[in-house]
C-alpha cells in the first residue's frame, strides 16, 4: 500500500517547480491506520517550498483526490508542517 501512495505522490507536482512532492523530498511521512471494512485510513505529513507558499492548499487537495481514489482507502488527511523546515 505505501508503495502506491509512493507512486502517486510522484505524479503530484508543485505547479511552480518541475518535480514531483515525493522527489522535492516535501513528504515527511505517510502514516496508515486501519478502519472500518478493512479499509485504510492515511495521514501524509508534508512541508512547502516555503511557508508563503500560495498552491498548498492546492497540492494538498491533488494528494487527498488521488490517493482517495485507490480501493481499501476510507480517508485521506494531509497535514502541513514546517517542522522541520524544508
């Protein structure tokens, strides 16, 4: 399961810089919890380029439409952190 939520994070960009989230290294973690009906429900912790950064919420939304699309995922959360920093 972490292996695909990989390769989706790799097809999700930061509009203004040519290379995926998970290459930008912008994902901190992606935590799994399992919930009703043996689904999954996801939480990915994630940083901007830089806290003014204005497509946050946008690439959070693109992360959350993606990864809720695969089978066995109940709920998607993304959370923005600047701990560390990027």
């Amino acid at each position: 399961m972490k292996a695909e939520i990989i390769d989706i994070l790799k097809q999700c960009y930061d509009p203004e810089i040519p290379i995926d989230l998970w290459n930008l290294g912008l994902i901190y973690d992606i935590d799994f919890t399992i919930s009703e009906n043996d689904k999954r429900d996801i939480k990915i912790t994630m940083s901007l380029t830089t806290p003014g950064c204005t497509m946050g919420q946008h690439m959070a939304d693109d992360i959350k439409n993606k990864v809720k699309a695969l089978k066995k995922i109940n709920n998607v959360e993304v959370i923005v952190t600047f701990d560390p920093p990027w």
